[in-house]
C-alpha cells in the first residue's frame, strides 16, 4: 500500500462482506465529509464505501487511484470518523486497471466483463442463435448442467433451464464469464502478494437487456464454482435505470424479478444484490431492502457532483449559467458511453431562462418539488452529469468549480448531507 495513504492517520478500507453498504462516488475529492453527515445520521447499519471510482471515471477528471484514496481518507479524517469502511476499485477490465488499484489500497473490486457480452443475444431468431451458439460451444462447458434443470426458488415458482434459454445465456455471456474468472483469480492473487483481504463484485448491468433469472443463476454459479470471493452481483434490472434521474418502468413488475433475483443470491451465495447507476433511485430504494432482506449494495456517483453544481448555482448564479452553456456543448459527445434519454431539443437553453431559481430547477430540480419517496426526474440533469469530465477538466469552468466548492466547503457538506439523507431513509424503509 502506498506510504502516502497511510500517512493521512486513517484506518485504511476493510472487507466488508454481506452488511448492507452503499458506495458514494466522489469525482471531485471534495465530497467525503457531506457522505458522512449523511451516513451517520440516516445510515442506521449500512455501512459506506467512500473510496469509489471506475477507471473510466479517474481517466475524465484525470484523477489516479492513490488521489481518490487519499481524498477520501481526508475527508474521513477531518469528519472524525472511525467506523470500518470500505473502498471499491470500480468497473474493472484489465490487469492494468487491477494492479493500479491494488497498489492504492482498494479491497473492494468491481469486475466488468460487458465487453465481452453479446449486447444482441436476446434478438436473435433460432438459426442464428444455434449458429452462435456453435461459435463459443468449445469455451463453456456446462451446458449440459443446467438444460432440462427446474429449481424453485420459492413456493411455486420455478426458474425452468430449458434449450433455448441456456443457449441464449451461452451466447450472451459464455465468454464474459470466463473473462471475469480470470480477472478476478488475477485480483485475488494480487491481493495475496499485497498481503490484503478483497471482496469481488461482478457487473452485468451494462447491457442493452435485462440480466433473466436463468442467466442470473448461471453467471453466479460459475463464478462460485471458480472459488471467487464473490459478495455482490450487479444484474441489469427490467425498466430504465438512467444516469441521474429516478427509475422509469414499473415498479410492482420490478419488485416481482427483484425478489426473483435476490433468491437466487441468497440461495447460490449468499451474496450481496448490487444496484448500479443507484443516484436518485429513491422509488425503488425499499423494494430493494425487502426483496433482499438488508443484504445489498447501492453504487452512486454522479449525483455528488450534481449536488457540486448546486452550491455553484447558490454562490455563483452566473458560473452555473456557463456550465449549463458548456455542458449543452459537449452533451451530444459526451453521452455516447452512458444510457440516457435526455435531448439538448428537450430541454431549454439557459439562454432562455431567466430566472436562477427556475434554471435550477431545470437542470438540478429542487427538493420541495419532489414527492415523498420519489427522486429527481428532469432531463436537464442528464445534461450535467454526462458531461463532468469535460467540465472538470475545462481550464476555465473546471478551476471555477473546485474554487467555489474549496471556498464554500460547509454548504458542500450541507447540500450533500439533505440529499443522501433522503436516499438513506428511503433505503431503510421496507
């Protein structure tokens, strides 16, 4: 572990296992100490994850593994907390990625193998799928497992194996199982030779397509099977879950294949039931603590910086009208790596708002405006939160950002404590 985390005077990350945690991304440094108001305050047993970030995510702030640590161990130091906490390595696809975050002292490791997902496999028509299907024959070897199989995964209701269904999860993601085995036995060697404990998460959401029952319950197994210390697993739920707004779909189908999916977690592991792209989920918060029973994660981030833009608006009103501006700019680029619906057309220019409260409220939305239980809905923040690397990293806009936020530290805190509150006793509610 690097000399220079250990300095800061803080308990380093612990494993955390299958206590509920909830992970809260920083992509500025600036966040930790609102995280923990927050969490101290409405927590009521989760613990937090407040060393969060995927490669992709260090690559737009130019940020490396050992500043995200380091942020974070002052941030839980100037709060005082002493609490065991924990720290994810996110989104993990290489070696390279895995030995920069060991060696920054991350426990918690996020392996995702979308790459190697055929995005198509739910679409194609018997000929085809047989046809892949012949193409990655040689690569698994378990079919034979599972074809014909029936378990029941509570009373009378069967998750059934049938021919075509563990053909599709063979096309589907064959080959991204064998990737995570291998990345994650690379993790847990490393880890050995850093002499430290690890935990592993396995992402499936980013994929165009729900994550089945069946797939769910193949991926998971192999993956035991391979003797991975394997505590979460991120399935693609049905609906929208979209970058910085609340859940689109509907919510009694979603609590119907939540439960199907955290029975096959807590009968294959257990193991924790992740969400991803959690900012703002509120309305599906409690069905995610009932399905489950309290053994889940919850992985936010862009909402902190949404809320980082909040206290520019409140100081700077006219700093925010040139962020809205330059993130307009830069949104049709910038939304190409993220699932979103928003459009620049639906949304208007701030050049034709002129009031700072309703601009505000189109593109950050305020509280007293939102239902009990609900998140924030409007496109506009879509805007913003795909395009924070290239505000960050913009010369001007960037150093305007960390200047307000540097000058302004205690209403960071305050914004961010209201806003992670409402997530947390949303999350504890069942």
């Amino acid at each position: 572990m690097s000399e220079s985390i250990s300095s800061v005077g803080v308990d380093v990350p612990k494993v955390l296992g299958l206590t509920p945690s909830f992970g809260f991304g920083d992509r500025l440094g600036m966040a930790t100490q609102g995280h923990v108001a927050a969490l101290e305050e409405a927590g009521a047993g989760i613990k937090g994850i407040f060393a969060q970030q995927s490669i992709r995510e260090m690559t737009r702030t130019n940020r490396s593994a050992e500043t995200v640590m380091r942020d974070a161990q002052i941030g839980l130091k100037k709060e005082g907390y002493t609490d065991v906490w924990g720290a994810d390595a996110d989104h993990l696809k290489t070696k390279e990625d895995v030995d920069l975050t060991v060696a920054a002292g991350f426990v918690f490791f996020t392996i995702d193998p979308s790459d190697h997902v055929d995005q198509k496999a739910d679409h194609y028509a018997e000929e085809e799928l047989t046809a892949r299907f012949e193409n990655v024959r040689d690569e698994v070897s378990w079919i034979e497992a599972y074809v014909d199989k029936a378990i029941e995964i509570w009373e009378g209701v069967d998750i059934k194996f049938d021919d075509e269904s563990v053909m599709r999860a063979a096309v589907k993601y064959g080959r991204a199982i064998n990737v995570a085995i291998e990345l994650g036995q690379y993790i847990v060697e490393q880890n050995k030779k850093a002499g430290g404990a690890c935990e592993l998460e396995i992402s499936v959401d980013e994929t165009d397509q729900p994550t089945t029952w069946v797939e769910h319950y193949i991926v998971a197994e192999q993956l035991i099977k391979s003797g991975l210390p394997m505590v979460s697993l991120a399935p693609r739920f049905i609906g929208e879950l979209e970058k910085g707004v609340d859940y689109k779909g509907d919510l009694a189908a979603l609590e119907e294949s939540m439960r199907g999916h955290a029975a096959i977690a807590k009968r294959l592991g257990p193991y924790k039931l992740s969400l991803h792209s959690g900012s703002d989920k509120i309305s599906i918060y409690p069905l995610l603590n009932r399905t489950t029973e309290g053994v889940f994660h919850v992985k936010t981030a862009g909402t902190s910086f949404l809320e980082a833009l909040r206290v520019v608006a409140i100081h700077s009103p006219s700093d925010f009208r040139r962020i809205v501006r330059f993130a307009r700019d830069h949104y049709e680029r910038d939304r190409a790596t993220y699932h979103v619906s928003a459009t620049l057309g639906g949304v208007r220019p701030a050049d034709d708002i002129s009031d700072n409260h309703v601009l505000v409220s189109e593109y950050l939305e305020h509280w007293e405006n939102v239902p009990e239980l609900k998140g924030f809905t409007k496109p506009g923040r879509q805007i913003l939160h795909c395009t924070f690397g290239s505000i960050l990293t913009d010369p001007d806009l960037g150093s305007v950002v960390k200047q307000i936020l540097t000058e302004h530290q205690d209403t960071y805190r305050e914004v961010l404590r209201e806003h992670f509150v409402r997530h947390l006793e949303a999350l504890n509610q069942s």
